[in-house]
C-alpha cells in the first residue's frame, strides 16, 4: 500500500517525501480531532472499578473529618 502511494505521487523523490508527510500529518490530525473524539464516549477507559457515592466515615454518614498533622486544627 505504501508502494503503491509511493507510485502515484508526482514529482522527485524528495517532493514525495514531502507529500508524504504531509499525508501522514493529515490523517493524523483528521484522527485526532474527529475520530477519536467521536469514539471516544463509547471507550471503556472512562469507566470507574470504584463507586464513588454513599460513604465516608465510620458512621457512613459522611461526617467524620480527617485530621491533618500538623496542619491548623487548632488548640495549639
């Protein structure tokens, strides 16, 4: 396929090289600003192993605060 790219394009070989380049940057950047975002939403790497609602605290409540070492807890 490339040979064949190779083959059509006009010119010297370092006009190809070129225009080859140029090919490859362009459907490098046609994927990355339209391809990939398009499929982007139904990709797995988004996907969380961790549920992130309900909890916190020993009560489960969300109340319990940590506490920083010495940061500004006050009292000292």
């Amino acid at each position: 396929m490339y040979g064949l790219i190779w083959r059509v394009l006009p010119g010297p070989w370092i006009s190809k090289l070129i225009m080859a380049l140029g090919l490859l940057v362009g459907v490098g950047l046609l994927l990355w600003f339209f391809a990939f975002p398009a499929i982007s939403p139904h990709m797995p790497f988004n996907d969380g192993a961790v549920e992130t609602g309900g909890g916190g605290g020993a009560a489960g409540d969300g109340s319990a605060q940590a506490e920083v070492p010495g940061g500004a807890s006050g009292g000292q």
